[in-house]
C-alpha cells in the first residue's frame, strides 16, 4: 500500500511538473510575439519596431559617427537622421539587404566613397539633404536600380567637372524626382543655380577662360534656410538676418517659419506660388506695413503668427484671402485705436471661426491697455442712437429697414450723395415754326 501511494506521488508530481513547463514554455512564446510588435530598445539608443507590416530601425540622434555592428539585418527601413556620421565607406551598408529607404539627413557627411550604397538593390528612397557634400559621381547611385526618390538639397555643391556626371545623371528625364532643389554653392558665375537646369558642357570650363557668366537674378535668402521633408515639407528660416520673403520657395511647402529676421514690409502676391501652405510664421521680424494682396493665393493657411512686429493696423482687404484662416496671434504690435483699426475688428467679427490674440490698443494714451473691441464698441457708442444707420442686416434698436432710410433720406436732403438728390425737371419752350 505504502508503494502503491509513493508512485501515485510520483506521478503527480511528474504530471504538475510537465504542466507548468507547459506554461512557461507558451508565456515565452506570447512574449516572443508581442515583442514582435513593439519597440526593441538597443544598447546603442536606437529602437526596433514594425509598423504596416515594414520593419524599421530608428537611430535617430544617438550621436553616432558610423554605422554600428550587431544591427538587424532584415529591417526595411533604417533612420540614421541627426547625427554625426561624416564619412560612408564602401559596402557600409551592404548587409541591409531588405533595406527599401535610408534616412541619411541632418548629418555632417563629407565624403561618400563609390561604393558605400553597395548591395541595396532594393532601396528606393535616399535622404541625404542637410549635410556637407561638395562632390560626388553617378557611380555612387549605379547599385541602386530602384531608387525613385533622392534628396540632395542643403548641400554646399562644387559645380565643376567632378560633379559633370551628378549633373547629367539628374537630368535623365526618368529622374525626375532625384536631386530636385541641390543647387550650386561654388563657383560664383554658378551660385543659387539649381543642378537639375545647369547645362553640363560648361561645368569642365576653366574658371578663368569660361566665356559665359550665369548672371545672379537675386539674392538667393533659400539656401540660408533649411527644408525638411518629413512629416510635412517646411521651410526654416528663424534667425537668417532676412530683409524680405525669400524667393523660390518649393510649391509644396507646407509650413514656413520666418521668425526673428528684419523683414519691414510684406509686398502683394508674396506667397502666391506656395499653394499647400497651412502654416505662416513671421513673428518678432519689424513687420510695419502688409500691402493688400499680400496674403494672396494662401486659400488653405490655417494658422498666421504676426505676434511681436511694429504693425499700427490693417489695410482694407489684407485678410480677404485667408478663407480657411483657425488661428492668428496679434501680441506684441503698437495696435493705435483709431479709425484704421475697424476694418480688422470688423473682418474679425464676420470670421468668428477664427481665434486671435493679443489685440490691445498701445494709443492713445486714453485708451492704451483696453482691448481694441472695447475700443470700437465706445466709438460707436459716440454715435447718437437715432443718427446710427447700420447697412447690414441684423436685429436691435438701431438698425433701420430700407424704407426707414428711404423715410430719413427724403426728410434730410443734405444727407444724399449730389447725384442722388432729385433734381428739379428741366422746363422747356415749345415754339411752332410756321
């Protein structure tokens, strides 16, 4: 009996046992699974994760100077913006065989050997816009035959005969959205001019028998500015000494951040080419004067910073564009409450879909801190209530109806316009001619 009990504990035990390997061996293999689908944290700061299906790895500002051993090699995507890589060498990234786009930006890179791009014959997007290059050849794009989308622009290019080959490879017509907007930094004669327009057979010229001058049309203020491509298309332009809007901003510039410069005057029809922008900063310039028609074309803008400038008021029908206008902040201007003042309270009234701030009379002295509503509510407050007609429509004591206003009219001719007051019929002679 004793035996019989010992082996029935026996089996028990075996059988608990088997259970909870059991357990334990399914727990992991759930972890294995979700760990899948979330964030891997690396040793170096850089992060794992899927994302529709795409496995990506994000090194992002982490400070590094190269590529590191001991990645994954099966990623799709690999982000390596913002830091401070300064050199690629060959067959760098050779072992990212699956690698479908390369997110190179923001770095120092200088030099980028023949090779580096080795073995990504499925890459498709390169970033390499906001570094240091000066040179580089069609050999380096050569393992890349699915590359559709290369952005080169914000570096100072040398437009001589090394970058002759650069030059025609981007202007192959099948390339159409490689390289757009990289433009010439040295020499001179080619300064601001874009590589996607240069013609190639004057690049090789000595500078010194080179017979044609391209000549400059403007300053180009875009290449002091940076562009970012991601999420949406924006163009940094905070703290660039900026004299006036700059020219030639790509059309599908989203966001523009003009803060911190000089700019004095917004001229009409400035940001007509930029279709898609839904945001407009221009605060802490010296904005004094905006021309009517200077807004114009900007139908979808959803948000316009003009806080801290030296604007008094408004000309009649700056807003007038801005139909899709959510946000605009007024702080920090000398706003004078006078008669000029009105049209912005009243566009403001007729848009109350629109939030503002900052809105408070600076003069004169007897109305300086007062809101500039508070302002326009005294000054029609000054109008006598049986003398107020409002032309609009609208309900209260003083509005009149038209045929109160004919009756006022007919009772007060000095209130007509002169063409409008009846004129007394002309009286004629009639004579019979015989």
């Amino acid at each position: 009996m004793r035996l019989f009990t010992a082996l029935l504990l026996l089996v028990l035990v075996f059988i608990v046992a088997a259970a909870q390997r059991g357990k334990r061996q399914r727990q992991e293999n759930s972890r294995g699974r979700r760990r899948l689908n979330s964030i891997k944290h690396l040793a170096d700061r850089c992060k794992e994760y899927i994302e529709n299906g795409d496995k990506f790895l994000d090194c992002q500002d982490c400070h590094l100077t190269a590529v590191q051993f001991g990645w994954p090699e099966d990623i799709d995507h690999l982000l390596l913006a913002q830091n401070r890589i300064k050199v690629l060498k060959d067959n760098t990234f050779s072992h990212f065989r699956n690698l479908l786009s390369l997110d190179l930006q923001l770095n120092e890179i200088s030099l980028i050997e023949e090779g580096a791009f080795s073995g990504l014959t499925k890459l498709t997007t390169l970033l390499l816009q906001h570094n240091h290059l000066q040179v580089v050849s069609e050999a380096m794009f050569i393992p890349l035959p699915r590359l559709r989308f290369l952005r080169l622009h914000d570096n100072p290019w040398t437009c001589n005969c090394e970058l002759d080959s650069l030059v025609r490879f981007l202007q192959v017509p099948s390339n159409r959205h490689l390289g757009n907007f990289a433009k010439c930094a040295e020499p001179t004669r080619f300064w601001g001019q874009q590589l996607k327009t240069l013609d190639p057979k004057f690049l090789c010229l000595p500078s010194m028998q080179a017979q044609i001058q391209l000549p400059r049309l403007h300053s180009d203020t875009t290449l002091l500015c940076r562009t970012h491509d991601s999420p949406k298309p924006l163009l940094d332009c905070r703290s660039r000494g900026l004299k006036a809007v700059p020219r030639d901003i790509p059309e599908n510039t989203a966001k523009i951040d003009l803060a911190f410069n000089n700019i004095t005057a917004l001229k009409p029809k400035v940001f007509t080419t930029i279709k898609d922008l839904k945001l407009l900063n221009l605060s802490s310039n010296s904005l004094e004067h905006i021309e009517t028609a200077a807004f114009a074309g900007l139908l979808h803008l959803r948000e316009l910073d003009l806080s801290n400038n030296s604007l008094h008021y408004f000309n009649y029908g700056v807003l007038e564009d801005l139909y899709y206008l959510r946000t605009l902040y007024l702080g920090g201007n000398p706003w004078i409450c006078d008669y000029n003042i009105h049209y912005l309270i009243y566009w403001l009234k007729h848009h109350p879909a629109v939030e503002y701030t900052g809105l408070m009379c600076s003069e004169p002295e007897e109305y300086q801190g007062w809101s500039v509503e508070s302002y326009v509510k005294t000054y029609n407050a000054e109008c006598p209530k049986d003398k107020q007609v409002d032309l609009h429509r609208g309900t209260g004591p003083t509005v009149s109806t038209s045929q109160e206003l004919i009756a006022v009219m007919e009772e007060d001719p000095g209130l007509l316009p002169s063409p409008l007051r009846k004129k007394e019929p002309n009286k004629f002679e009639i004579f019979r001619l015989s």
